[in-house]
C-alpha cells in the first residue's frame, strides 16, 4: 500500500517571541461587516453590523492571531444584545489567550414610526454603536452611543424676525456607560424628546404642519439641547456617565453649530 503523505505543519509565525520588550496596547481588526440581529420590541430584525476587535500583545509575544477574530464574528448566532456581546468577549479573550481586550459594534437601526396627525407609518434609521472592554482593572462599563436626527429652530432667529425662524437638521450623537442594561431606544427617546422636534420618514400634509408648528413653539440653541438631553440622563440609574453632541448642519450658514457636554463618571477615550 501507499503510504499516506501528511503535510508538515506551516509555521505559525504570530506565535513567535519577541526580544524588543514593547507590549501593544491594542491589536486586532476593524471594518469588518456581517449579517446581525437585534432586538426591536422583543422582536428579531436583521440588519448589517460593523465589528471592531482587538486584544493586548504582551511584550514576548510577536504578534496575534487574525483569523481568529473574523472566525468569532462569523459564528455568531445570537442577537446582539449587553449579554451576548459580554460572552462574546469572553470567548474572544479564550480564543486569542488574551487577559485584556476590546469589542466594538455599530449598526443602523430601523424603527416604526407613525406619523403625528395622519398615522402614516415609516421607518426612522438611527445609529447604534456598542463598546465593551476588559482592562488590567478588570471589566469596564458597557459603553453604548446613538446618534439621533432631530429638528432645531433657532430661538434668536424666532425672536428677532418678523416672518418665521430657521430650522435644520441636527445631530445629537449620545454616548453613555451604563450602571445597568439599557436599550438604545431609551436614549433615543430622550434626544427626540430634547429637540424642537422629532424627525419622521414619511408626513403627510395635516403632518407637515403639525410639525413645523411644534418647532416653531419649541425654538432650541445646541446648547438648550445638550443640557435637556443631560438633564434626562443624569436622572436616569442606569447611566454612570454621559456625552451628549449636537451638531446643527445650519440652513442658513455655510457650517454647523455644536455644543458638548459631559457628565457623571468621566468617559475616557480608549478604556
């Protein structure tokens, strides 16, 4: 009989020492994207998730294993919720024999939305961005962001003008690190509820005057806005600490006007 050739086993080079004593503070991959679910009213619903990984390399260690980290996205079934991305990053940290590491995900999410006179129901895309990561100091908080369109009318234009005020499109981008589990919809729930008024994908026209009066009624700087939106979580037990940006893309500016504000436990870039 023949006898059966074996290949020899390729070197694996990301396992070799490294004799230059530098230990990474981050390695891994980034951009990756896949088919995901999330929760929408206890509901499953698909959507397009973009993955960020990455592990600490100790000083000795040449490098990590890449592939492992798109073999862990690729396997993953559940939905992502706070719980299925903790035990995610606890078979990413198994996996790569790694103590310390970083999970970040960002979707869009579609939700229904009816319209507030007709009923008219469309879909409101909003942007969802989880961050979950384990440190020398152990687990840090859950990080959860949203960014949030939302109607601005200006308070000075409304005051100073004979006819009408200028409106735009805002941005209000929220970022908090959570004491307890919470679902993106409450935070953007709280933005909506902050700005002259919410933005809808379809009105019809008893719609369109609803909310053009709304705003008209309810004139907010960037400024009024990240404070009501700060004022809300700060009364809110499952927030620890909070960013909230506006960013006003003005209509009658050729730039934007933003306000920030921090509060709570700091948030630090990079934990």
């Amino acid at each position: 009989m023949n006898a059966v050739l074996r290949p020899a086993p390729l070197p694996d080079v990301q396992s070799r020492p490294d004799t230059r004593n530098l230990p990474i503070e981050a390695a891994g991959i980034q951009g990756l994207r896949s088919h995901a679910t999330v929760l929408v009213h206890g509901r499953p619903v698909p959507t397009l998730a973009t993955w960020s990984l990455s592990v600490a390399v100790p000083a000795a260690a040449r490098g990590t294993h890449m592939s492992r980290f798109v073999e862990l996205v690729e396997a993953e079934r559940a939905p992502i919720t706070p719980a299925s991305l903790r035990a995610m990053l606890a078979r990413m940290l198994e996996r790569l024999a790694a103590t310390s590491g970083v999970l970040e995900v960002a979707y869009p999410l579609l939700l229904p939305k009816r319209a507030p006179v007709s009923g008219a129901l469309s879909h409101v895309d909003y942007g969802v961005r989880w961050r979950l990561a384990v440190t020398a100091e152990g687990v840090r908080p859950l990080r959860l962001t949203v960014t949030v369109p939302v109607t601005t009318l200006c308070p000075c234009s409304k005051e100073i003008s004979d006819y009408g005020a200028h409106n735009q499109r805002s941005l209000v981008t929220v970022t908090a690190e959570l004491a307890a589990d919470l679902e993106p919809e409450a935070l953007i729930a709280a933005a909506e509820r902050s700005a002259s008024c919410e933005l809808y994908g379809l009105l019809k026209r008893e719609d369109e005057k609803a909310v053009t009066e709304r705003a008209y009624e309810n004139p907010k700087f960037a400024e009024d806005l990240v404070r009501d939106v700060a004022l809300e979580l700060a009364r809110d037990p499952r927030v620890a600490g909070y960013e909230v940006l506006a960013e006003n893309l003005e209509s009658i500016h050729n730039h934007s006007a933003f306000a920030r504000l921090r509060g709570g436990d700091p948030l630090h870039a990079g934990t």
